[in-house]
C-alpha cells in the first residue's frame, strides 16, 4: 500500500435535527503521531457558515446549524505537507420534527388506532400511531375508483407532509449529481417530497414513500427496498413477519413459516400480507405503515435508500429509449419520461412515438408536448402539476434547463 493513505470515517446520511456529529480521520500507513495532529479540517455546509467546534488531529465535530430543510455538508480533512486529503459529502435530510428513538420491540394493533375527525367539512377516519416518543398520522381513509371497474378500493393515504422527512435535490445532488434534480419534479407531484408518503387505497395494494413505491410490481420498487431492509439488524422488530430465503440464487421475501410471498412474476401473495382487503381499510395495513413510517423518522439512511432506488429507476426508464431518439434530449424531456414511467400513465412504445416519427427525430418542443399528451384524459390534473413543478425549476434560476441527456454515458452533460 502507499506510505500515506487518508479517509473519513463518517455518516454519509443524517437528519437535520442533529446538532453535533463526529467524524474521524482513518490514517493508514505509515503515520506519525505529529503528523496525525498536524491534521487539518475543512467544512463547508450548504449556505451557512462552517463550523468545527472542536478537532484533536484525527478527529472533529461539527455542528450542525439549526434548520428544517435539508442541505449538503462537504467534509475535508489533509495533511499540508505531504498533500494528502480525504473528502466526504453528507446528505443532511430536512426534519421538522425530533427523529424517533429506535423500537425495541414491533409496533403492534395496540399502537395503531383510528379515530372520526372532520375533513373539509366531511366526516372520515384518521389512522394514527400512538407510541412511546412517537405520535403521527399514518394517514386518513381514502376511497378511489378506476374507470370500468368497479371495485371501490378503500384504504389510507397521506394527510399532510409537513413533519418530514422531506427530500431535497440540492442536498441529494452531493451525492447523486443532476439525476436529483431529475427526481425533484416527480417528488413533489406524488407524495409532496415526503420520505413517509402513504397509499393503501388502489391497485397498488400497499405504496410508500418519495414516489410511491409500490408492492404490487415483481422485482421492482417496494419488494427491492423490502429486501434491502430485511438485511438490516433490527429486521425482526420493524419486519417480524417476514424474513429472506435464498429461492434460486435471489434472496426473496419469505413469512415466517417459508412461505415465499414474491417471485419473478408474482407479488400476489406479499400484497395480500400487507394489505388483506383492498376494499376496506384494517389494522393489518395501518400497522405496516406505522413501522414504515417509523423507519425514516429514526434513521436517515432509510430515505437515502429510497433516493438511491428512485434514481436508479429514472436511470432504467431513460436506458430503454437508448437508440430511439433520446440522445441530446433536454433533461426537462427526461423529466416527463420519468414521470411517465413512475406513474404507468403510459408505455414505452408511446413515448418512443414522442421522440421518433419513423427515422426522423422529433423536436424537442413538438416532442414536449406530445409527451404531456400521454394520459392526459385520465391524469389531468397530474400533468399539470408536474408542468408547474418543472416550470419552477427549469430556466436560469432552476437547476433544470442547462443538461442534456448523453446516450453514450447513460448520464446528462452540457449541450455541444
């Protein structure tokens, strides 16, 4: 190995809420004590001022300033004379209200209550969970329909997201560049930026989170981000009905008694463990969401996992038009792809008729607004949300409007 080598030991992922947070040097090689004293620290923290309240060589804290949004901290540590220097970025994620304190046992029915309460001057049902150092709203009873069908599907969904987590783009794109910014419209238009966004009310059976992943597709969205955390080490008590089984070399979701619940083609039976009837609203749900909900109050990583999930998604949607007229694209075009795609409105075929017409690439204009066709006699109103929140951030005071996408690096760059 080198002489010298230098890294931080660090979370890459915190709340807002936290006051101070400790870093530490890791020094391999050959290292003396002077120079590990001679350690120099650098902070940077979004708009406001750095501060380093106090540093011994290897290590350092740093405090965090008062806030309810979220921001970047960049992390610097070298040693002058040998030119040395270790950097590293942390998300900090808005959070308007105390993270919760971890669970030491599973959230039970006991937990999880619903009450009346007046809605815009209608009677509903308010689920909520009650718990030691934690008291939110899991969301109220929301009924929906879908056109020439006629199940009406009755189950929670979000109240308002004001308490956080919240998602930020600036302070993603630390970590993850221009696609956070791609992600940032869609945020906004399916669950107000929200880290604990909830739906039990549709086809979807059981979704959650920044952009509602969802339980019902195989090996996508939820089931990934349930197998993720089922790894974690306290899995048995926000998880204890489920466990991971290798079934032909995929770690898949199993109960408690090995019966797997999802396959390659199949969520069926997952969906009907999260969400027993999609036609009434139970306790069965409203208790998944409380331990859901729980999980990214306590721990920021947890978001981060749904940012890193998301973004991946938008990276697959945008792959599958390599070679079909997506090269060179603004990325407010594949914004709408994404959007498109996250929310089903549309196939791939119809928006490959918005960027080629036959061996001829459309403009990019004329390509926009075929785009915003897709679904609109359904999603209206959807459409124009996403129009607004892309017309919020593009132009020269947003972060949207300056990249194009680049089919040969699957990643965005200026325009030639």
């Amino acid at each position: 190995m080198p002489n010298k080598t230098l890294a931080i030991d660090g979370p890459t992922t915190i709340f807002s809420t936290v006051k101070v947070q400790r870093f530490k040097a890791v020094c391999q090689g050959v290292w003396s004590q002077v120079e590990k004293q001679s350690l120099e620290w650098v902070v940077a923290f979004g708009d406001y001022a750095p501060v380093v309240l106090e540093t011994n060589g290897e290590t350092a804290l740093v405090g965090i300033p008062d806030q309810r949004t979220g921001s970047a901290l960049h992390v610097g540590v070298r040693l002058p004379a040998a030119d040395i220097m270790a950097e590293l970025s942390v998300v900090v994620v808005g959070m308007a209200v105390r993270p919760y304190a971890a669970l030491a046992s599973p959230i039970g029915d006991a937990q999880v209550r619903h009450r009346k309460t007046i809605r815009n001057g209608k009677e509903r049902v308010r689920w909520e969970l009650a718990i030691a150092g934690a008291k939110c709203a899991l969301g109220l009873e929301t009924a929906y329909r879908y056109e020439n069908d006629p199940t009406r599907y009755l189950g929670i969904g979000m109240l308002a997201p004001s308490e956080g987590p919240r998602y930020d783009a600036a302070a993603f794109a630390s970590r993850y560049g221009h696609w956070a910014h791609l992600l940032d419209a869609t945020t906004a238009v399916e669950g107000g930026q929200s880290f604990v966004a909830t739906n039990t009310y549709d086809r979807g059976r059981l979704s959650f989170g920044l952009i509602q992943f969802a339980s019902h597709q195989p090996d996508a969205n939820l089931v990934l981000l349930l197998r993720q955390w089922l790894q974690r080490g306290d899995a048995a008590v926000y998880f204890p009905e489920f466990e991971l089984q290798d079934d032909g070399g995929v770690d898949r979701i199993h109960d408690r008694q090995g019966n797997r619940l999802e396959s390659a083609s199949s969520t069926a039976a997952l969906c009907a463990a999260l969400n027993p009837d999609p036609e009434s609203a139970g306790a069965t749900e409203a208790r998944f969401l409380a331990r859901l909900i729980h999980l990214m109050r306590s721990d920021a990583t947890a978001c981060d996992d749904q940012v890193g999930l998301a973004i991946d998604n938008f990276r697959q949607h945008l792959r599958a038009f390599h070679g079909k007229g997506i090269d060179g694209r603004p990325d407010t075009i594949c914004v709408v792809i994404g959007d498109i795609k996250n929310q089903g409105r549309g196939d791939d075929s119809a928006i490959a008729k918005c960027l080629m017409d036959g061996a001829k690439k459309v403009a990019n204009g004329e390509a926009m607004q075929r785009m915003l066709k897709i679904g609109s006699r359904t999603y209206a109103d959807r459409i124009e949300a996403l129009k607004l929140q892309i017309g919020k951030r593009a132009g020269s005071s947003g972060p949207l409007g300056a990249k194009v996408y680049d089919e040969a690096t699957a990643g965005f760059r200026a325009p030639r």
